[in-house]
C-alpha cells in the first residue's frame, strides 16, 4: 500500500449461486468486500471491515446471459454497487462518530 500511495484497499469478490426460484432458475449474486489499511504490526495489512451483500436471483433467457451486458442485470451488478456504496458511506460515519478518523491520521 506505501508503493501505491494508499491508505487503505478494497478487496471484492462476485459469486453467482446457482438457484431454483419459482422454477426457473436463476443465479443469486454474493459481493464479498473487504477493507484493509496499513499493517499496525510487521507484515500484515490491518482488517478495517468485512462484509457481505447478497440477493435474489433474477429469471433470465439463454439468450439475455449470452448478450452483451446481460450478465449485468442477471448478476444484478447495479444493486449490488448500490449497496455497497451504501454500506462503506455507513462504515465511514461510523468511523468518524467513534473518533477514528484521528487515529488514522497520525499514521502517515
């Protein structure tokens, strides 16, 4: 993170569960999300917060998954960034209302 130039960074992960809903079927999108900041000890990256945004597949077509830009609604990439911008906003209050955001910076 020093060669970047950052203080923190963010790990994301899609998953796309395969699913049975209302009988058709349909892929469930899982975003996984990490934020890390700099190591407090020797090695490792400190853990700031972890988490999880999930949620109902969507019916779709061969032909729509197989169309450019189909896997976009079929993953429901939108609501997924929608909920993470919403998550990491809440996270960042959080951060300022407990006082971290001085701590952080006295680490430069």
């Amino acid at each position: 993170m020093t060669e970047l130039g950052v203080r923190a960074m963010l790990d994301i992960t899609l998953d796309l569960q395969v699913s049975d809903q209302d009988g058709a079927v349909v892929l469930r999108p899982k975003l996984g999300f990490r934020v890390s900041g700099l190591p407090n000890g020797y090695a490792y990256p400190t853990t700031l917060a972890t988490g999880e945004i999930s949620g109902d597949g969507v019916p779709f077509s061969v032909a729509e998954a197989n169309a450019e830009g189909g896997l976009l609604r079929i993953a429901r990439l939108e609501d997924l960034l929608a909920s993470l911008d919403t998550a990491l906003a809440a996270f960042t209050e959080s951060q300022t209302a407990l006082g971290y955001q001085a701590i952080w910076a006295l680490r430069k």
